[in-house]
C-alpha cells in the first residue's frame, strides 16, 4: 500500500483569524496575542498535522480485463495417481473458484474406475479440450509429472509446462504463458501436498500472466512465444487429423470417461470436433 504525506496549516486558537473577526475578514487586532515576560508579544504557532492517505492501486484497463477474463479449467488425472483427485480438486476449485474460475473434473476420480486414464491419454484428452476450445486451461500430471508433460506437448496448440512448486507456476505464467501444466503427484507428495498445491493455483490463476519475468525482458519472451507457436503449428497437424490418425481404439479410451459427454459437448466450440467424436463414441453401438 503506497502513503502519500500530507500536510496543511492549522491555526491556533488565539489566532486573528478567529478571533473577532467576521465571516471573509481578518482581525487584525492583535492585542489578544499573549505577551513575553519581557513584553514582546508572541506570534501564533502554526501546527503542522500529518495525515497518511492511503492511495488505492489502479490497474491499467488491460490488467482489469485481463484478471476478469474467467476460464474454464480442465483436470485430469491418470490411473496410477487417481486416488488423489479429489485431494487436487479440492486444492483446485479452493483456488480457482473464487477468482470466478469454473473447474471441470474430467477425472479419473478413482482408482477404481471403469475409464481407466493412462498419461498418454492425458495429453490426448488435453489437445481435445483445448483444441475445441471446451476447456481453455488443463491441469494435469502423474507420479513425476513428465510423463503427461510429453503427452500434452505431442499436441497441436497445447503449451504444457512441468510445474513442481509456486516459483515454477509463477515464472511458467509470466515467461511461457502456456495452457497446461503437469504435476507431479507421487515424487515429493508429502506432508502439506494440498498446501503446495494451492500455492501452484494462486500462482498461475490470480492475476495476469505472460507479463515476463525480468519484466525487462518482457517483449523478447513474448516475441519467443509466438515464435514457439508459430513452429508448433509447422511441426503438427490440425487436432481433427490426430483424431483421425491416432490408434481409434486409445482414443475411445481416451474419452470413456464418467462425465466427459456431459463436459465436453455443452462447452466444445468445434463442431467437427465434437462431430467426429461422437461418431466415434456410436460406432459400437452399431457394430
């Protein structure tokens, strides 16, 4: 909080100007200012009063806009950590919600599972989501968090960074302003896990990212991620053809889960997307 230091006169009270004098004068009488032992009259004390203002920060417009902007947060998390979703839920949408962030669980939400979620089915289940613009962040990982890391980056347009602790959330939004994140959910999950996880989200969710970090070298960073994206989209076809291409059966896998129907087509923004998958999901019906 920034103070401002103020000062103004205060007049005493034995002062000309309010003794005597009417509304607009000032009396300049000044035989009712006290005198000295010696008989020299004094002069009214000016008293100086210090007020601390507090001053209110004031965002640019772009930084309202940009912390208003509210996402949809895609979770998803595999087989071998399913156990602890409802732990990184709950961490999650503590964080995300009130910033007025909406989180969809796309599980798994136990171990237990009739979907089973593998760290390959992460990254193509992350390229889906983002692709067609369902969801417009993913959390994800598994017991290191590399291993759904590399998934995620085989796909088209998604930025996946592997984020172990606060300081890696905060420079991964400030540097790479990607639109995913890894974590590792058995390497280092202790005591206080939640904890840490909470503190990840506050990084990444509460305020405006991509703004670099020396701040200094803000424009170069943003110059290089639009270099990266711009080779990412050489490098990779369009996410219909990896649909297409990808082994159908992973892919049905991919997308079995209990509430991705429910998810994924109310928010999808691709129609060829959402066509093309729920011909997929029909097709054993129609065998």
């Amino acid at each position: 909080m920034r103070l401002f230091l103020c000062g103004f006169r205060m007049l005493s009270r034995r002062s000309p100007a309010v003794m005597g004098a009417g509304p607009g004068e000032i009396n300049r009488d000044n035989r009712h200012l006290p005198k000295t032992d010696t008989g020299v009259q004094r002069k009214p004390r000016i008293l100086a009063r210090i007020i601390l203002t507090p001053v209110t920060r004031m965002d640019s417009l772009a930084q309202t806009q940009q912390r208003n902007r509210f996402m949809k947060i895609a979770l998803i998390t595999e087989n071998s950590q399913a156990a602890k979703n409802a732990i990184i839920h709950e961490a999650l949408t503590t964080v995300a919600e009130p910033l007025g962030h909406e989180v969809f669980n796309y599980g798994m939400y136990s171990a237990e599972d009739t979907a089973s979620l593998t760290y390959i089915m992460n990254g193509l289940l992350a390229g889906i989501l983002l692709n067609s613009k369902a969801a417009d962040f993913v959390v994800t990982g598994c017991g290191t968090g590399m291993g759904s890391m590399l998934a995620c980056n085989a796909m088209p347009g998604v930025f996946c960074g592997l984020v172990v602790d606060p300081t890696d959330a905060f420079l991964f939004g400030q540097i790479n302003d990607g639109n995913a994140i890894s974590m590792p959910y058995a390497k280092g999950f202790g005591w206080a896990a939640e904890l840490n996880l909470q503190d990840v989200y506050a990084k990444l969710f509460d305020g405006e990212r991509g703004l670099g970090y020396p701040k200094e070298r803000a424009e170069i960073m943003r110059k290089n991620r639009g270099i990266l994206k711009d080779l990412k989209a050489a490098s990779c076809h369009d996410m219909l053809t990896v649909l297409k291409s990808v082994d159908q059966d992973l892919l049905r896998a991919a997308i079995a889960g209990e509430k991705f129907a429910d998810y994924f087509y109310a928010n999808s923004q691709d129609e060829a997307i959402s066509a093309y998958l729920k011909s997929l999901s029909a097709e054993p019906a129609l065998a």
